[in-house]
C-alpha cells in the first residue's frame, strides 16, 4: 500500500488526539474531566498516553463546575464532552466560566468530517443536516474556536487555542472528528512549547501611564488600595502583594477578591462592598482621596446591590488590557508591567491608617448554652478562627457566599464563589475540581460551605469526590430552602421551599464507607464548637460530611442588603 505523501514528510508524526492531550499536559493540566460519549470515546483512549488522568463526572454540568473549580487552583483545565446532547448540558458552567475569567478548554467529540459534510441524519443532531448550529450556541463564550476538520492545521489551531485560553482567561471550544483523531500532525512542534507570555507594553506609553499614576499617589492625603477578582485571575497577585506590603497603604478586597490578598498583614483592612461592608471599611474606603483599583467587577452582588460610593475622580483602575486614571483610559496598557514600575519608584507615601479585620465574635453572639442555635453572626467569625494556612475555601451562591465576608482568612487561604454568574449549585461540583487540584499539588484542605437548596442540584458529584478518594469537608447549611431568594421574594411562598432529604444518608449511597467517610449533625452552638475543636476533624483524613442546622429566616447582615437592593431593582419599571 503506497504512503499518504504528506504523512511520510513529517519528522515526527503524531495523532491529533495525543497532541492535543500533551499539550494539555504541558500547560499543568493532569486531570481531565467529562463525561463518554460515542463520537469522543476513541479520543479518550489517548488521555492515559499522555499521562492525564480520566476523571468522569456524573453529568457535564457537574464536570463544567469541576472543571472551573479545578482552573481556579491549577491555573487552566479541561472537559471532554461529546456532540450536541453533551456540550448543551455544559453550556451553563462554561457561561459561568467565561463571565468570571476561568480558563477551560472545552473538547467535544463530534461526528466525522464526511458525516458532516453529507449531512447525515445523526443522532444527537437536530435532524436538519446543521453540524455547526452547536458551535454556534458556544461562539460567544469563547475566547477562541479551534475546528479540527484539517490535520495540516490542527496542531496551529490546537496551540493558538490553549494560548487564548491561559492568556485571556477564558473558556476555548475545540472540536475532534472522530475520523480526525488519528490523523496525523507534526509532532516535532511538541518539543517547543506554547509562549503562554502577554506581549510587553510599549514601553514609551507604560512610563507616560506610571508617571501619571505616581503623580495622583504621591499628591493623595489618605490613599488606599481595593483588590478584586481579576487580579487573581489575570495572574497579577505577585506584584499585588508587593505594591502592598511595599506601600503600607490601607488595603481592602471586594467580594469576588476574597482570597487574593494575605488577610494577616498588618494593613489588610476588610471587605469593601458598600453598605454590605466590614465593620468600619465603608467609612474608610469612601473617604480615601484616590483608590488603587485592581482588577474590579463591579457585578450587583459584588457591591451590595450597586452602593458603592466611590467617585471615578478618585480612583485610578487597573486591569488587564488597559489603565484608567480618573476618567482618562490607555487602551492596551496592561496592569502588571504598570503595578512593578510603580512600586519601583513610588518611594514615600501619605498614609492614613484603616480599620484592622478580625475573626472577633460580638459578645452577644458568645452565648454556649445547651440549646443555643448557630447563627451567622456566630458562624463565620467561628470559621475564620477554625481555618488553617493554604486551606481553599468554596462557598455557595446564597447565605455562605455572604457569610464569609465576614471571616478572616489565615495566610494563604483560597477563595471561591461565582458572586458574578451565581448559578446554584456550583459550589458541589467546583468542589470536587478543587480537591482533585489541591491533591495533585500535595493535598491542601479543601472546605466547602453549601445551602440546602443548592446541594440538591447537583449533590451526586460527592460520588465522584468518594470514587476519586477525596477528602474534602463539606458543610451543608440545612436552613429549610432559598434562604437569599427568600429575601427576594417570596418569604413564606412555596417555591422556595424544597424536599427535606436525609443528608447524611446520601453519603454511603454514593459510595462512601466508615474507611473513606464520615457524618456528622450539628444543631446548636456548643455542638459546632465541639467539632471545630477536634483535632481528628480538622486533620481531613478522609471526606467529611458535616449538616449544620440553622434557622430558616436567618441570614448574613450583607446578603439582606443586596437582595432588598435585587428585589428593588426587579421591580424598577
């Protein structure tokens, strides 16, 4: 049999499927999440080859979440879905991703490329002949679109995609034809890897814009720096944490920045998030003169309902593809080459000092009698004080995502919530992503706190956490339903009540034993502080399962503010 001429000419040749899957593997990925299917199952077969491991989730919204919880700790990360009927079940997490910058790159298994040009009627088709309709719904949350229909540009497309992916932190969409898989690519491309570096500032224009920048910060009586998410996710946290123990400058992190700040210094002052502040932050931050902005999205839970008070005359912001100094903007000037020249020479500053952030416990919220409930205002401070350098915390769209405003991490902790896209249920599956990360990189805690309501949505990831052999703890807030869409709308109404499960009960039918799990229920005070007291607990050797039962019409100081300022909104006409 004669040789495909433009097989025999590459030095090196590889399959499409293994070089896509070692490129994966280049960039830190080492767990790859989804779910089989008939067009990916021969893709699959490539990933142990390239030393990933197969995760499998139990359906492809729970592997999104996975995957997103999984980025947020490795950096990037990956699911495989299958055509049309799997990739629509992920649309909602990678929406999730994208609006909240988390790099996934999302591989579907698709028919072959003859199937579709013949328009074949398929199943997991619409049955119009329409291969590309699917596609289409991802386009927009996408940073970028890699069609493997061409093995003479797949591995261009395949590199330019993990790129966009790590570079713009963002969702990326790549297809695999099941009669692409094995094609051939050069794999002599391999031994380069993928630049994964921006491309510097001009350096004329990012003196002028730090020159300006030190003009402001030197004039300032009372400056002060506020941090939010996209400083963690546009990687720019090293010379955060520099210009901020450097400058000594007050400084305070939004919602959606909890975690990317070490809490323990001495000038970290809280959480700024207008009316649903820290105690004494909203004060100081709305009376500084000139606020260091990084990396801000100003979302509607993110500030409380939208009350911020903080003019842009006095506010310099910093992100990642330009610089904003009161109202004039420098278009493709990043922050991080910005944020080093700035600390270089911004020498001595003015400095006025801000409140000090605590896990202090308010007197009346100390009681420890027999039947004394657990409230919020008790919990999270409680928390804060239980929590242990390098944990990585999760917390869900509702009470916890609110209530750990109100908790001091020790140094290192990481942070996650979708205060942005705010899909319930997120939390379970980010989880489960996270331990898996937090194991490969030398099994940090993984903790995460869950409503009632949105456990139900998506709680049979726990058996992928069980069959992993992760030991994540879970707490599961058992307050009766919607508590923040109580506070919406609809206190008493039906729709936000749920069915009452036997939580504790779900573990061993997921797969859990007495060698792998544990339970606990956990009803007032003196109970919860029994356990934040035992060492075995706290020592996270196996997957813990803790429902922690709290009055239904209790809820974070924060979360009644933004949902009074959402219902409010609402009803704007």
């Amino acid at each position: 049999m004669a040789s495909d001429i433009r097989t025999s000419e590459l030095k090196e040749p590889v399959d499409v499927a293994e070089y896509l899957f070692r490129r994966l593997h280049e960039v830190g990925i080492r767990g790859v999440h989804g779910v089989p299917g008939d067009y990916n199952l021969v893709a699959l077969d490539y990933i142990p080859r390239a030393g990933l491991n197969w995760v499998g989730n139990v359906n492809e919204l729970n592997a999104g979440y996975a995957a997103d919880g999984y980025a947020r700790i490795k950096g990037i990360s990956a699911v495989v879905t299958t055509f049309g009927v799997g990739e629509l079940s992920l649309l909602n997490a990678i929406a999730g991703a994208y609006s909240e910058f988390v790099p996934i790159v999302h591989i579907v298994g698709t028919p072959s490329t003859l199937s579709q040009k013949d328009g074949m009627l398929l199943h997991h088709t619409l049955g119009n002949g329409n291969f590309e309709v699917f596609s289409g719904m991802s386009k927009n949350i996408s940073c970028a679109m890699a069609i493997l229909n061409d093995p003479h540009e797949a591995a261009t497309l395949i590199d330019n995609a993990i790129r966009e992916c790590w570079v713009q932190s963002r969702p990326v969409y790549i297809t695999l034809p099941t009669d692409m898989v094995q094609k051939k690519v050069e794999g002599e491309r391999l031994k380069k890897p993928i630049d994964l570096n921006h491309p510097p500032n001009q350096a004329e224009k990012e003196d002028y814009v730090v020159d300006v920048v030190l003009k402001y910060l030197h004039a300032a009586k009372n400056p002060i720096i506020l941090v939010d998410a996209c400083a963690q996710r546009h990687r720019v946290l090293e010379e955060v944490h520099e210009l901020i123990e450097k400058s000594n400058l007050p400084t305070f992190v939004a919602p959606m920045g909890k975690g990317a700040v070490n809490e323990t210094l001495p000038n970290y002052g809280g959480v700024y998030a207008g009316d649903g502040s820290n105690e004494g932050v909203r004060d100081r931050v709305e009376s500084s003169d000139l606020i260091l902005s990084i990396g801000a999205i100003k979302s509607d839970f993110n500030t409380s309902g939208f009350t911020y008070r903080i003019s842009q005359l006095s506010t310099i912001d910093f992100h990642s593809d330009y610089v904003r100094v009161k109202y004039s903007e420098y278009p493709g000037v990043r922050m991080q080459g910005v944020l080093k020249k700035v600390v270089a020479k911004m020498g001595k500053l003015n400095i006025q000092p801000g409140p000090t952030a605590s896990n202090k416990i308010a007197q009346e919220d100390k009681k420890m009698s027999n039947n004394e409930v657990i409230s919020h205002d008790w919990l999270w401070p409680r928390v804060g004080q239980w929590l242990q350098p390098d944990d990585i915390v999760i917390t869900e769209t509702g009470t916890a995502n609110f209530g750990i405003w109100e908790t001091n991490f020790p140094k290192g902790v990481s942070a996650l919530s979708q205060v942005l896209w705010g899909s319930i249920g997120y939390s379970v599956g980010a989880c489960q992503g996270a331990a898996l990360a937090a194991k490969e990189m030398g099994n940090r805690r993984t903790i995460l706190f869950v409503g009632d309501g949105s456990f139900e949505l998506t709680a049979q990831e726990v058996s992928t956490m069980i069959r992993q052999g992760l030991n994540p703890i879970i707490f599961l807030i058992n307050n009766e339903g919607y508590t923040i869409e109580r506070y919406i709308h609809g206190f008493e109404a039906s729709y936000n009540d749920i069915s009452q499960w036997k939580y504790t009960d779900l573990i061993p039918t997921f797969g859990g034993t007495p060698e792998n799990s544990k339970t606990y229920q956990v009803k007032t005070k003196q109970e919860a502080e029994d356990l934040f007291n035992d060492k075995e607990f706290a020592l996270a050797g196996k997957l813990q399962f803790v429902e922690l039962f709290m009055p239904k019409e209790d809820a974070p100081k924060a979360l009644k503010l933004t949902a009074e300022a959402s219902a409010r909104n609402n009803a704007k006409q």
